[in-house]
C-alpha cells in the first residue's frame, strides 16, 4: 500500500490522474524557472558632483513570498501567477499586493492579497499584522466607523523597515509606538522588557496595558469601504449576452463572452422594478473581498445605467442541486462526491477564518465547473459576524430545511449553523439531489428536529460520511466540527478510498 502523506494535494493530484487521465491540471504547466539572481537587484553606489561616492538609499530586505493559488489577471495593472511562484511584494494595495515574480518574466502587478503568503513570516497569521502600510493609512483606518477605542495593528515602520510599529487608537485619537530591535533581534518598546518575538510583546502588552498607557483590544477591522470599487467597473458594451442560465432571486443570469478578455462569463443582473438592491449591493460587497479558489470569483461589475450587472467566473455545469439530479450527477460514485463536498468544506473554511457566515449553503448554491470543480455561491446573506454569532432580524427570510434549529427559532446565526448546513447539503450530494425531508412542511420539520429526529442515511451513503453528517447535525452548536476539520476528514477518506485501503 502507498502511503499517503498528511497534506491532500499530491494524492488528490494522484487520485485525479487514476480518475481523469486525460485531464491536464493546471499546475503542470509550470514551468520551472530559475530564481533571478538577488545580486542583480543589488544596491548601486552613484557618483554626485565629481568623485563623492553616495550609497544608495538603504533597501528594504527582500521578502520572500509565494503564490498560494493560480491567479489570472483581468486587467494589465494584474499579475497572473502560477501556484507556488515566487514574488517579492512591493507593497500592499487594499485587498491587493503590488508584486514582482523573482522567476521567469520578472513582470509585476497586482494580485489579491490572500493569494500570496510570506515564506519566512511568522506575523502573517496574525489579524493585527497590516504590514507595508504608512502611518497616514494607518490612522485613516483606525479612525473609521467600523473601529473602537483599543483596535489597535501593527506595521512595518516607515523610516526602519526591520522594525515596527504599534498603531493604536485610544480617545478617539491614534497614537503609535516605535517596536525596535536589539543586536540579537529581540524585539523592544522600551528596552527594559524585550521579547523574542512579535507575538508575545503583542500579548504581553494586551495583557498590561498600563505599561503603554492605552489599549491594545481588538484587531482594527478591515475596511471595506476603503477598497476601491472603481478597478471592477467595466463598460456594459465589453459583454455580448449569449444564453440565459437560470432565473434567482436578483433576477437573470446569462453566460456571456466578456470581448475585451475574450472569455466566458456569468452575468448575474438586477431586475429593474426589483427594491431588493440593498441586498445585490450586500452580495457584490461580499464578493469583493473574497479570493479564494473555491469561492466564486467576482470579476466585473456594470453598475452605471440598468440593469446592474455582476459578472463572475463561469461554472460551466451550473448549480450542484441541477448537477446531481442530472444524468452526470446521476453517476457520480461515493468518491467523486467525498471530492466536491471536500472542496466545498475548503471554501467554507476560509469563511469560518473570517468569521463570515454564509447563512444560505445548499447544493443550490455550489456551482459546478469542469472536472467536478466545485465553488461556494450566492452571498446575498453572508454577513461578517463580530461575536461569533449573528442575530438576524425576525423578518429575514430562512431556507428552513438547511437551518440549524437555533438560527432557525432564535436567529442565532453562526459559522456552526453554517457547519449544520453543511451536513444537509451532503445529505442532499449523497442522496444525489433529494430534498431533505421530503413531503414534509416547515413546521414539521422544526418540530422533528426539535424532538431529536434527524435525516436518515441515504441509501449507498457510506457510514463514515453518514457519521459526519451526524456530526454537522449536534444539537449544541459548540460539539459540531470546524469547517477545517471537515476538510481534512472528507480529504483523508477520500485518500483512503484513493489508495484502496476502505472500499466505498
Ligand atoms: P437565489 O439567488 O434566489 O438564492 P439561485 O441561487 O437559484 O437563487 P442565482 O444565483 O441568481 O439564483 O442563479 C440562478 C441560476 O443561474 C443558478 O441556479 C445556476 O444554474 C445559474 N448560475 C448562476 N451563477 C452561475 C455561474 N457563475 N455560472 C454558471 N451558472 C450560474
């Protein structure tokens, strides 16, 4: 038996080569570049006035970063990159990085920033990092609604760029403190207390906050308004509408050929009459700030004129619910479904890192490309939550059968009434697109969960995955799986069924 390693790419790249050998995967048309040499980009020494020899201003170390995902460029001011390519960022740009490969071409451009991840940095997990921004920005976004007394992050300092500053607001004002460095690369405020990194000078400051005189709380939010709509907005006449795809709540959606990329997309449009526009609005917010292979992309809007249009990637065999009951959908074994609901829980898990609860999972709203690619949609009701939950109001508007019973009853939406939504919607892939308690009402279906009844096993659903639904259906929100470990559990049974070591 071949062993299988821990991380699911390599055997999903094997599992997919067994499955679909004619498919070419994108990332094996990388070419293996070599890295430019840094020496090339070394400091000059100028000559001024005659022979006074001036280095260079001091340069920024180089930061090694690698792309985590493919990215194509939409635009020229973007940078396509390769899974796994190396870049140097030359700074960030809202949701975005100006980047430059150090491979290859040496172009540069921008790329979302949560495509790229420092090789070498031990910050970037952490909320309060921003990085490469100015003491000007900084302030700007410490001052906005969306912050309180105590959101505080930390930046590259502008004038030394080893070392760092603390950006915090307090009474309304925002005040920043130098972090230095000592010889051996501890890091300081005031040299009587040093430490070896920036994480535990982070918390020991949060911990005491007499010492600086001001609070260190909460991460400043990011802000979205600060983000710039204007890159996505397209000419309407860039679109030729070729088919209509399927009818929502918004309105239409129509593949189209976008002509100036010369490529197929979806184009999603506001009925005229509709007085639903602070939701479309609430949905392409969403989708902006999200990048994530497994999320729909967002890739142009129309928004001067009517109707609006919203234009994403195209999924070329539309939604899941219509996939499954489908011929292909009909066909599809255990393991091509453990496949799709992995990548389902993969999307949903850069969510739950973000605390955004999408409120509406459903095979309905899984669109299905080639190669049984599979991408979260329809984040007309995703809401960023603070707390960890969020209440909604008693009006809205609630797919009963896909709600976990506290959202359902109290409104109390969280990323676990998510994860319960999630058990429904493999129940609906494993069932191959049933509806979920089907001949009942709403309100017996409230009733039958409440009184403990849960969706039974679907005939040839293996009992492991049975298990997990299960799971995703507790009771108590807190005892129901991350989306994280979703991921890894429908990986690893997918790799064993792979490797023949469990028979489906
Ligand atoms: P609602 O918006 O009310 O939740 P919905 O998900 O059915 O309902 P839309 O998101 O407007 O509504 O989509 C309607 C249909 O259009 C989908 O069911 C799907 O078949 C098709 N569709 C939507 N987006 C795409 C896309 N990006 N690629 C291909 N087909 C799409």
């Amino acid at each position: 038996m071949e062993s299988c390693c821990r991380c699911c790419m390599p055997c999903l790249h094997r599992l997919w080569d067994r499955l679909w050998p004619d498919a070419r995967r994108r990332s094996d048309t990388h070419d293996n570049h070599v890295i430019a040499n840094p020496a090339a980009e070394a400091a000059e020494i100028r000559t001024v006035s005659g022979d006074i020899r001036v280095p260079s201003p001091k340069k920024r170390p180089v930061q090694l970063y690698a792309a985590l995902f493919d990215f194509e460029a939409r635009s020229d001011e973007e940078l396509t990159v390769k899974e796994g390519d190396k870049l140097s960022v030359i700074e960030k740009r809202g949701d975005y990085v100006l980047a430059k490969k150090l491979t290859g071409s040496l172009e540069s451009g921008l790329v979302p920033a949560n495509y790229v991840a420092l090789l070498q940095d031990e910050f970037a997990k952490h909320k309060w990092y921003y990085g490469n921004i100015n003491r000007v920005k900084a302030e700007k976004l410490l001052l906005a609604s969306q912050n309180n007394d105590g959101s505080f992050l930390v930046r590259i300092s502008e004038s030394h760029s080893d070392e760092y500053t603390i950006s915090t607001r307090g009474e309304g004002k925002v005040y920043h403190f130098r972090i230095q460095r000592s010889s051996i690369g501890a890091y300081f405020v005031s040299d009587k207390l040093s430490f070896a990194t920036l994480g535990e000078l982070i918390s020991y400051y949060q911990r005491n906050p007499r010492i600086l005189g001001v609070l260190l709380k909460e991460p400043c939010a990011q802000q979205r308004e600060l983000f710039d709509m204007e890159p996505w907005e397209r000419p309407r006449e860039e679109f030729q509408l070729h088919k209509k795809l399927g009818e929502g709540h918004f309105g239409e959606v129509w593949e189209a050929l976008w002509t100036a990329e010369n490529r197929k997309v979806a184009i999603k449009m506001l009925k005229q009459e509709d007085t639903k526009q602070d939701e479309f609005v609430k949905e392409v917010q969403a989708l902006k700030s999200l990048h994530h292979p497994k999320l729909i992309q967002l890739l142009a809007m129309c928004s001067r004129g009517e109707p609006v249009y919203i234009v994403t990637e195209l999924m070329c065999k539309g939604s899941l619910k219509s996939y499954l009951t489908g011929a292909e959908g009909q066909v599809l074994t255990s393991a091509h479904l453990i496949y799709m609901g992995s990548q389902i829980a993969e999307g949903m898990a850069y969510l739950e890192d973000r605390s955004i609860v999408h409120r509406d999972l459903a095979a309905r709203n899984i669109l299905v490309g080639d190669d049984l690619v599979c991408k979260v949609a329809d984040f007309g009701l995703a809401r960023i939550i603070k707390d960890s939950v969020y209440t909604a109001s008693r009006n809205t508007k609630i797919p009963v059968r896909w709600t976990a019973p506290e959202a359902a009853i109290h409104q109390r939406f969280s990323v676990k009434s998510d994860v319960w939504s999630f058990g429904v919607l493999l129940y609906e892939m494993m069932s191959r697109g049933k509806m979920p308690y089907e001949g009942k009402s709403n309100k017996e279906v409230m009733d039958l969960l409440t009184s403990g009844f849960r969706l039974p096993c679907p005939p040839r659903c293996p009992p492991n995955i049975y298990h997990i639904m299960m799971g995703c259906w507790a009771a108590e929100p807190i005892k129901r799986p991350s989306f994280h470990a979703l991921h890894s559990q429908l990986d690893s049974i997918y790799a064993r069924i792979y490797f023949k070591t469990i028979e489906v």
